[in-house]
C-alpha cells in the first residue's frame, strides 16, 4: 500500500467471500454465517465504501468480470465476479451505499501552499435527508466541474519545471475522478431516489428506506458473493498511464 509496485513473485489472486454490510465491504475466506462473530482477519481485511467509486476495469485483461474499486484514500482494489451480471450487480451496489451513505465532504482547508493535496473525506455517515443528499452531491458536482474547467484552461508552459508538471496531473486525475464519482453519486439517486433503498433492501443488502436520513438496518441479510481478490493493490498516488492494452471506452 506503500505506492510501490508489487513484485512479480507476490502478485496473484485470492479468493474470498465478500460481503457488504452497511458501508463496509469484508472479505472472509469462509462463507458468510449471520451468527458467526466477525474474526480479527475479517476486520483486517475489511474495506471501507464511504465516498468510494466501482467501476469496470476496462484496463485489466488478463481475467473477465473484474471491477476496480478505488476508496476515499485511493487505495485501489481489483475483484474478479464469476459473470458479467454479478460483477455490474455489485458495482451498482457499493455505488448505490457510497451514493445514498457518504456524508458531505470537509470545507476545503485554506492556505498558501502551491503543492496539491486531496483533501479528507468523512467516514460517518450522512445526516442529510434524501432529497437533501441528492442536492448536496449535485452542489459538489457543478463545484468540481467548474474547478476542473479552469485547471484546464491554465495549462502550465512547457518551460516549468518537471515536478510543476506533475502537479497539475496530479490535480487533473483528482478532479476528473471526483466528476466520475459524483456524476455517478447524481446519476444512481436520480434514477432511484427512494426506490433505490427499497430495491438495495429486497436485493438482500443491509439498508433500508427511511423517511428522514437514511439508515442501517443491523437486522436483515446483508449482500454476500464469492469473489477473487488481486493481492497486489496499491495507493493510486498519480494518474493511471494508459497502457497498450487498455481499452477504449
């Protein structure tokens, strides 16, 4: 998780069952049993889906069905379903439970700094109502759009020095990936709103719909699957370079 890319004779592929139980994605080795107490491999393994984006991993071919999940600190996670189907069913849900869950983001800081930072996004969960959560992703939609416009439009010269260079890159990857993510956040409520909790709540997972903030339901079923995990994910610290494989979309 250092950055650093994983050695050849370490990467690979294992499997786990994976379970979605509120905001919080766990991989188990054994299958999921209701009264089984979690064990403290399965809270090591867990993996939090606040303000987190799934998406198809068009760039990775070498195994079908894989979708790549990249979580609020970009810590970048592959995982193999076992058809098509199951793969864009769990992309749907942890988008949905990001969507309708991840609390509104810290004021940005203020400062003189020139070197980009991300800034830091809260794990609790939201206290803002449906419709409210809907306008406040949308806010932060136009916001991240217009940001990225003028980035954009003051390209740095060519004469700057390299690490100027990556800095505006660096920024660039961070705005075009927040834009994906609320576009996403606005698309999945729009299209379900209330229905998206009630359809997320027959479809086994672990939320319910609430007529003031959504919230957890600890009592029903929560989403499980058996999935492979790649074991040589690593913090996205700068843009993906496009590789000769990568398709395009």
């Amino acid at each position: 998780m250092d950055g650093k890319k994983t050695p050849r004779g370490k990467r690979g592929w294992k499997t786990f069952y994976a379970v979605l139980k509120g905001t919080i994605l766990y991989l188990q080795k054994d299958e999921y049993k209701p009264e089984k107490a979690l064990s403290e491999e399965d809270l090591k393994n867990a993996i939090s889906v606040h303000h987190s984006l799934a998406i198809k991993a068009t760039d990775y071919e070498k195994k079908p069905n894989v979708l790549k999940l990249k979580t609020a600190d970009w810590r970048v996670f592959l995982f193999q379903a076992q058809n098509p189907e199951e793969m864009e069913s769990w992309i749907k849900k942890i988008n949905s439970v990001a969507a309708v869950f991840s609390a509104p983001p810290f004021p940005a800081a203020i400062g003189s700094q020139r070197k980009f930072s991300r800034p830091l996004l809260p794990a609790t969960t939201t206290k803002l109502s449906q419709d409210e959560q809907l306008k406040s992703h949308e806010t932060k939609l136009k916001q991240i759009a217009t940001e990225l416009a003028e980035h954009r439009s003051y390209p740095p010269d060519k004469k700057v020095k390299a690490k100027e260079i990556d800095e505006y890159r660096l920024r660039e990857h961070y705005l075009e990936f927040e834009k994906n993510r609320y576009e996403t956040y606005v698309k999945l409520l729009k299209e379900g709103g209330k229905e998206l909790l009630s359809g997320i709540e027959n479809d086994n997972s672990s939320l319910k719909k609430s007529h003031s903030s959504p919230s957890l339901n600890q009592e029903m079923s929560p989403a499980s699957a058996k999935v492979k995990r790649n074991i040589s994910e690593r913090k996205d610290y700068r843009p993906e370079a496009p590789t000769t494989k990568q398709k395009i979309t």
